[in-house]
C-alpha cells in the first residue's frame, strides 16, 4: 500500500475540516474537468462531522450543488427513514440543509430485497457509466475503516474480487449490532475512482489501520487492502488515536 498518503490530524474536528476542504476542491477539479461531480457517500459515526460542515459557510457555497450527484459506497437494508439508514443519516445531516436536487441524489433502496436493492443501484449507476465501464468513474469516494478492517460492506472473509462486471453486492455480515444485511460497491468500482479518502478516527481502528497500511498484503482478510484506485489517488485522513503506531 506504498501510494497511499496519511495525514494525521489532532482530533475528529480537524480531520473533518481537512476531508470538507478535499470534498471542495474535488468539486472544483471535476467541475472543470468533466461538468459534473460524482461521490460515493460513507455511512458509519466517523463522517457525520463532515456531512454537518459541508452545510456550514464555506462549504455551503462552494459546493457546486446542480451538478453534484451523490451516491453511496454502501448501505444498510433497512427503509430510508430507519436510524440506521447510511442514506438517512445523510439527509438528516446534509441534504436537509442544501440546496441538492433531489434529481441528485441516487440512494440505494434499502427497503427493498438485499438482492433486488443491489440490482435496482447498479441500473443505476449503469445511467453515469464511463465509456467502456458498467459505472461511473467517481470523482471522490468516502470511506471509513472498521475495527475488523473492512470497508464499506467489504467484510472480512468475503470474496475479495467478485468479478469483472459485478458493480454492487448483497452481504450479510454482522459488526458492532448494526443491520447485517448490506449493499456493497465492490473494489473494482471503488479502484476506478479518481480519488478514494478513508475517515479513520478512534483507537480502536488503530490496529486495523496499522495492519492495513503496514501489515503484510492479505485483502481476504484485510477488506481495505483490496482498495487501491488503478489510476487514481488514496488519502488516508486519520486521528491520532487511531494513528498511535505511526509516528
Ligand atoms: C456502514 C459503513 C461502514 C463504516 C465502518 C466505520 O454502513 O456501516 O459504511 O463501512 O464506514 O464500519 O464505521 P464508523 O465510522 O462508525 O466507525
């Protein structure tokens, strides 16, 4: 995992002001670029921060929101209004206080089967492909880490590639008492992005991320080593207690 930079940052607040910075000038970038800006969502506590300061000034205003279109790395399967929705939790904090049509905002349909939900979100991803590719190139991807190191719904134990023209998983697996059944992107969807920022943040990631970075390559049971963007960049924006065997 060479070409992966880490920043580390005293606490969850500066960490989450360094990730609204990026989600700003990625905009800017792919707006100049490509006329739009596409990104993956990341559900979990660790990137609640950020979806709040994205509502805030300066943030508000430079989010080119018309031309913005959110999506979401995972999901869990239960209806959108569920606290445990990962889109849910991204309209209460974010969507509810900008000005995002809601044209833009493609969840996944988590009411729906595991396997129909996943079929439903990669129709749609398929409407924002690249040329040549089953789905869209995002500009950015959120991701967090768990104490088992996975991400997304990137469980230990899962198949770590499913498959060429696989976009979207159903999983099931069970971590902290949240929902198991799941919706996921798959690595070959996150590795197509232009950039892909892992939130890390509390010590209890601190060994998953230390074995992540560090530890030999073993993406069976290491879920986050599977993400390693092709052409593209990985920024790991991390705490310091997560961090603590950095130095
Ligand atoms: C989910 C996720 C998941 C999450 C990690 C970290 O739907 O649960 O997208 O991959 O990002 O479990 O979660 P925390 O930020 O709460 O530690």
């Amino acid at each position: 995992m060479k070409s992966a930079s880490l920043q580390i940052f005293d606490d969850p607040d500066a960490l989450s002001r360094s990730a609204a910075g990026y989600v700003a000038r990625l905009a800017e970038q792919a707006v100049s670029q490509r006329g739009r800006f596409l990104v993956a969502l990341a559900g979990g506590s660790t990137p609640r921060r950020l979806y709040r300061l994205l509502t805030g000034h300066p943030f508000l205003e430079r989010i080119p929101w018309q031309v913005t279109h959110w999506f979401w790395g995972d999901e869990r399967c239960v209806p959108p209004d569920d606290p445990e929705s990962n889109y849910g939790q991204a309209r209460a904090l974010l969507f509810d206080h900008v000005p995002a049509p809601e044209t833009n905002i493609h969840r996944v349909r988590g009411e729906l089967d595991p396997p129909q939900a996943a079929a439903d979100y990669a129709h749609t991803l398929r409407r924002f492909a690249d040329p040549g590719l089953p789905w869209p190139r995002f500009d950015l991807v959120l991701l967090g880490l768990g104490a088992d190191g996975h991400t997304a719904s990137l469980f230990p134990g899962s198949p770590p590639d499913p498959g060429p023209d696989t976009a979207t998983l159903a999983v099931t697996a069970t971590y902290a008492g949240r929902p198991a059944h799941r919706v996921t992107l798959t690595p070959r969807v996150f590795n197509d992005a232009h950039h892909v920022l892992f939130l890390v943040s509390r010590a209890e990631k601190a060994a998953a991320l230390a074995t992540t970075l560090d530890g030999p390559r073993d993406p069976l049971r290491r879920p986050a080593q599977r993400i390693h963007p092709s052409h593209g960049q990985v920024t790991y924006l991390v705490d310091r207690s997560a961090a603590r065997f950095f130095s």
